[in-house]
C-alpha cells in the first residue's frame, strides 16, 4: 500500500483513492439510471435561492 503525497491526491493510499472512485462511479451509476423525471434547473436554483435567502435573514 503505497503512500500517496498530498500534492498527488488527498488520499493516504492507492487503495483509498480506488475504493473512492468506485463508490463515486456507483453513486453516478445510480443517478445515472434513476428512472425518476430529472428536475429542470431555473426550478433547482430558485429553490436553492430561497434556501439562500432564508439563511441570510436574520432570525429575531
């Protein structure tokens, strides 16, 4: 198990950096093939807006 250089990549070893991108690549597999109708973005980001917003108030 070599080590891996911060400069090279955040993970401690090959091993850790594999195993991460095999759970990535799952995770985007999955979306991938989520048969669910996708969400269109003006929509995503004016709920993220509100989010934002809400946040930013202060709160009494």
């Amino acid at each position: 198990m070599p080590a891996l250089s911060p400069i090279e990549s955040e993970f401690a070893s090959t091993e850790e950096a594999e195993a991460h991108d095999a759970w990535f690549r799952a995770k985007v597999r999955e979306a991938l093939d989520d048969p669910r109708p996708g969400i269109p973005h003006d929509q995503v980001m004016a709920e993220m807006q509100a989010i934002i917003d809400g946040k930013a108030k202060p709160q009494a």
